[in-house]
C-alpha cells in the first residue's frame, strides 16, 4: 500500500490554511477510517500488509504532520520528496525495498499519485478531495481504478479487494 498524505490521509486544504501557524498544524487529524486501515497488518490470505507513505513538501514540516497526527508507527517506510516527479522513483523504490504482488496507491492527485502508479501498473483509487478534487484525466495515466470522495470509500474497496 503506497499513500499520499496531503488531503488523502488527512484534509490539508480543510484543516490548514496556505500561511498556517504551529499552532493550526497542532489541530490537524486524520480521516474517519485512516487508522482502521494503517492498523490492518495482514491479508484476508494472512499476507502481510505492507503501509508506505509517499508525500512531496518540506522534509521537516511533513515530518511533524506525521508525528502530530500520530501515524509514523504504521509505515514501514516514509519517504519524503521536494517534487511531485520524484513520487514515481519513491515508488519505485518502495517496490524493490518491499517486493508485493498487490500493490495499490490511494492519493488525491491525478497527474503524480494516480499516474505514477498507473505507469508502474499498480491498482490506484483516487480520492477526489481537496485542492485538485476538480482535476480531469488527460489521457488513460490518470483514469483511476476507482474514485471516492471519502477516504472511508477508499478503505472499504481495499478491505473487499485483497488486503
């Protein structure tokens, strides 16, 4: 599992605004079924769940959203980029780290999350939330496997799919 954080774990463009303070990032929570999910360890096969955070901002201050919501201990890699190109080689990266025959990407972004993973040939679901929740595919790189508007949808698809 491959997630983006910004307005997919938790809702970046409701909880912050774009000149946020210490104390406002103190406030940020993640979405109802974010934690029922990260907490899942194994498959309905009894596979072991593998959780990778892929997420694009400012190393220090992606690492203490992380911290402030409470969610380090589910992943068992976090990678942080300065680009939305660099998501693709953090894929990468995560699947010869962590070889997995099923692996999906939940993010809110067309053209980096749901792209990258489509070109890597990975299941994607697309949560129409947040800042690109108006974003149109622009060719079949950016047609998820499936779109949500709740992370809650997201969650049940991969309990009913395979995990």
């Amino acid at each position: 599992m491959l997630y983006d954080l910004d307005d997919t774990l938790y809702s970046r463009s409701e909880q912050l605004s774009d000149n946020y303070t210490l104390s406002d990032l103190k406030a940020i929570r993640v979405f109802p079924g974010v934690l029922d999910l990260l907490q899942r360890t194994a498959t309905a096969k009894g596979e072991k769940i593998i959780h990778v955070l892929v997420t694009k901002g400012e190393n220090a201050l992606q690492q203490q959203k992380i911290e402030i919501l409470g969610i380090r201990h589910f992943f068992h890699k976090v990678f942080v980029c300065p680009r939305d190109e660099d998501k693709k080689s953090c894929f990468e990266q995560a699947r010869v780290q962590f070889p997995m025959d099923n692996v999906w990407v939940v993010g809110n972004r067309l053209d980096s999350e749901i792209r990258y993973g489509k070109e890597l040939g990975l299941k994607t679901i697309y949560l129409c939330h947040g800042k690109y929740s108006k974003s149109i595919p622009r060719d079949a790189y950016e047609v998820p496997d499936y779109e949500v508007d709740r992370f809650e949808h997201a969650a049940q698809i991969l309990h009913r799919g395979t995990i």
